[in-house]
C-alpha cells in the first residue's frame, strides 16, 4: 500500500469507481483513556476505483466489487481492531480493502463524531487515498 502520485491522483479524479457512504460502526480507537474504557461510533466512506469494462459487457456481480462485502470490511476493522490514531484507523481500512483483487485505489474517509464534541465541531475525520 503506498500514497499516490499528483498524476496518479488527478488520473483517479475521472476513473470509475464505486463510492459507499455512511458505514457506520463500533470500535475501541483513542489516545485518551476514556476511549479505551467502551466501544465508540465509527463512520466511514469509502470509494473504490476499478475498471468495470467486464462488469458493463457482462452484467455480472462476479465481474466487479461487491459493495455489500466491501462494507463488511469496513466494519470489521472498525470492530476488530484497536489503534489510537484515526491515522492508523483509515490506513487499516485502506489496506483490508486493497486486498480485494478488483481493486485498483481506495480512499477512505473515517469520520469520529465523539471527538467533534471534544473539538467543539460539527465533524472531525481523516481522508486517504492509497493504492496497491
């Protein structure tokens, strides 16, 4: 997993890709003390690029990303892991998700919304972009 180019990044603007909005889900993440004592929500939205010529010319789920799985990627990092960073948290994400062998460049973005209220703000949250 490596952090993209400016060409490869500006080449991603205009690719195909799926975008899931809004998985929301549990997980134990946090520098403070408080955070490791219970579960916290998580909300994440992600893009996934890839080429979908097969998936037009066949219509075959086979042929593509299943979004439904690539959700459940998503939130079993969230559940199963235990990081203090939301760094650490979106560059977890970004690689369960490259494993999928469609998949060509991920971005991710992990949203806290316990930590906006500590921030005195409406949202607070990481974007990456990543690819193999």
């Amino acid at each position: 997993m490596r952090a993209l180019t400016r060409s490869e990044y500006e080449a991603l603007l205009i690719a195909d890709h799926i975008e899931i909005v809004g998985v929301t889900s549990e997980g134990v993440h946090g520098v403070y003390a408080e955070e490791a004592l219970a579960a916290q929500p998580f909300v994440v939205d992600v893009a996934l690029w890839l080429n979908t010529d097969e998936a037009v010319a066949g219509d075959e789920l086979s042929a593509t990303i299943d979004y439904v799985s690539a959700s459940r990627v998503v939130r079993e990092v969230v559940e199963t892991s235990t990081v203090l960073l939301v760094e650490s948290l979106t560059a977890a994400v970004c690689e369960a998700l490259l494993e999928i062998p469609a998949l060509l460049a991920v971005r991710a973005t992990v949203h806290k919304p316990r930590a906006a209220g500590d921030a005195h703000a409406a949202d607070v949250s990481l974007t990456m972009t990543r690819t193999r």
